[in-house]
C-alpha cells in the first residue's frame, strides 16, 4: 500500500523528508509530491477539491493519505473523491470543516491587502534564510525537513494568497464523514490551528486523536519519528479493512 504525503501552506514535499525516510526503512512505498503552486510542481494553485483532482492521478492503487495544515483538506477532499483507493487519512495540525478562520486569515485573505502582506512575508522569510546563523537554528528544530528546499518555498507567495481565499470559500463545504480509519495528530503547543477545533472533530468524526506534549505546529518536521509512527499505524488499519472479513 502507498503513501502519499501532502505539505501545508506554504510548503514543498521537503517538508516531509524525516517522516518520508522513516517509512521507507520500514518498507512503504511513498509519495511526497509539491502540491499545485509550490516547489517544482508548474500548476497554478488552487482551492482543495482542485488539488485533490490534480493529485488523484498518483493514485494507482490503494493508499494512505497523510495531510499536513492546509494539506490536511485535500486530504480530506482526496478521501471524498476516490472513496475506491483512500483506505485511510492521517490530519497532522489541520484545517478541519470545523473551523472559522480568524482576523489574521481574514487579512491575509483579503482581495488588497492580502497579496501586499504575504508578499512582504515572503520576501522576509527569504532575507532570513540567507543567514547561516538563522539557518543553523532552524537545521536543529525541523530536523526532518529538507533545508535545500526551503528556498523554493520562500516563491509561492501568490499560491499562499491563493490558498487563503479558499479557507473562506471552500473549507466549510469539505465532506465531515471520513468513511476510512482515520487519526488526528496535533501539537501541543500549536498556535497556528484551533486545537479545539480539531479535537472536536476527531471526537466527532470517530478520529483516532494523538496529541504531542510539547510540540508546535510543524509536525512533521519537528517530531517526524512519531508522526511517521501514527501513519504506519493507519496502514496497517487500512489493510486490515480492506482483507476479507475486515471491517
């Protein structure tokens, strides 16, 4: 069984790097690909029933998709769309059909300001790391990212812009019934998502919840060991519904 791997918003498939080489030592085949708008994929961005349909076709067969922030809704999306191969989803620190996004989304989503701000963002984030001493720091606390890929996220300011528009317009209308073993992974100490938010809908959905003591929102580059571990599982689960006589 594959697993396919979707970053945040921004991102590039680097950012799955640690989790990535976890599961291959222990034998799956996966995908960590640069979703549309980001890295070396040449799409244009778009909102997650768009990337879920430009991402589908790395489907061959069954799989397990994991889904990182934003991600986590094409995930979801992905799921709704190829009910015949998804056989589990994995939301690490996600965007959920629960939430309200808030006035610093509102901002950075908005048709004036938005595009001036994440532009100015960007540009920031790409002067930073040109300084070996920030670069060190961020080596020792995302130690399953890939750091020759950052550079390539610090472009994508646009598809970020992009992206934002669609927690408005898209988020609330993904499917809230997963019909796959699904697990909720979150941090801790993350301020980016509303916990509760995605508490609840682990409790409601019949999620498995995990929660990481400590950690922040950059999961699968902060803790890739355990997060890779919660995929693993979801495999195993998958296969197990999908043999005869599972459930």
């Amino acid at each position: 069984m594959k697993v396919l791997l979707l970053h945040g918003q921004p991102g590039s498939g680097g950012d799955w790097a640690g989790v990535a080489a976890w599961l291959r030592g222990s034998g799956l085949e996966v995908l960590a690909p640069d979703r549309p708008g980001y890295g070396r994929n040449r799409r244009p961005a778009g909102g997650f029933e768009y990337n879920a349909r430009a991402l589908s076709g790395l489907l061959e067969g069954p799989a397990v998709v994991a889904g990182h922030s934003w991600g986590a809704g094409v995930a979801l999306a992905l799921a709704g769309q190829r009910r015949d191969l998804v056989r589990g989803v994995v939301l690490v620190a996600p965007v959920t059909p629960l939430d309200r996004p808030g006035r610093i989304d509102r901002a950075l989503a908005a048709r004036g300001v938005g595009p001036l701000v994440a532009r100015a963002g960007f540009l920031a984030a790409g002067a930073a790391l040109t300084r070996p001493r920030v670069r060190r720091r961020l080596e020792r606390a995302l130690p399953g990212s890939d750091p020759q890929r950052w550079p390539e996220v610090t472009r994508g300011w646009q598809s970020f812009w992009i992206e934002q528009r669609a927690l408005f317009d898209d988020l609330a209308k993904l499917a809230g019934d997963v019909r796959v073993p699904a697990a909720v992974v979150v941090g801790t100490r993350d301020r980016v998502i509303d916990l509760e938010s995605a508490r609840r809908y682990a409790r409601e959905t019949g999620a498995r919840l995990v929660e990481l003591a400590g950690a922040g929102h950059l999961l699968p580059m902060q803790r890739p060991e355990e997060v890779a571990g919660v995929i693993a599982e979801a495999v195993a689960a998958g296969a197990t519904s999908a043999s005869p006589g599972g459930r």
